[in-house]
C-alpha cells in the first residue's frame, strides 16, 4: 500500500522487531532494543494498532480492525517527507 501510493520509502532489511522481549516489555521497549542493534539508523516512524509506545517515539496509531487508513497514510508520508534521500 505503501508504494502504491508512491511514497519514496524504504523498509529496513532488519524491518521488524524481536517477537518477545519478555513480561512487563512494551512495544516501546522492543522498538528501544531494535534501535540499539541499529545505530545507523537516524529517523524513523513506527506503524502499529498497539499504544504501549514511549512519547518521544514517533507513532503512526493504526485501528486494529481497519488497518492502515488514509488519515494514516498523509501522517506517513508527512514524516518521511522530511527525511533526506539516501
């Protein structure tokens, strides 16, 4: 859907995070850890129907029954406007 929508994105060959950190772990925490593996990375955004997320993280909150919606989709491609090519 992404793509379809000719937003200039790239996934990460590593894209998802650890399945299971364990008890009393967040989404933010497993994203936390997945940053730590990667320190080239400089931006991103996070794309998720969970809200256990830290503030300073950048969420994209979609609706676990409708999936990603338009709405979603302009927050998206608002980020990821201001990234630099790579």
């Amino acid at each position: 859907m992404l793509r379809s929508q000719k937003l200039n994105i790239q996934f990460h060959d590593d894209w998802k995070t650890s399945d299971y950190l364990g008890i009393g772990m967040s989404r933010g925490d497993e994203i936390n850890e997945w940053l730590t593996r990667h320190p080239e990375i400089d931006d991103y955004v996070c794309i998720d129907d969970g809200t256990d997320f830290y503030d300073n993280q950048k969420l994209i909150l979609t609706n676990i029954d409708d999936g990603l919606s338009f709405e979603n989709m302009k927050q998206i491609e608002m980020i990821i406007s201001k990234w630099s090519p790579s």
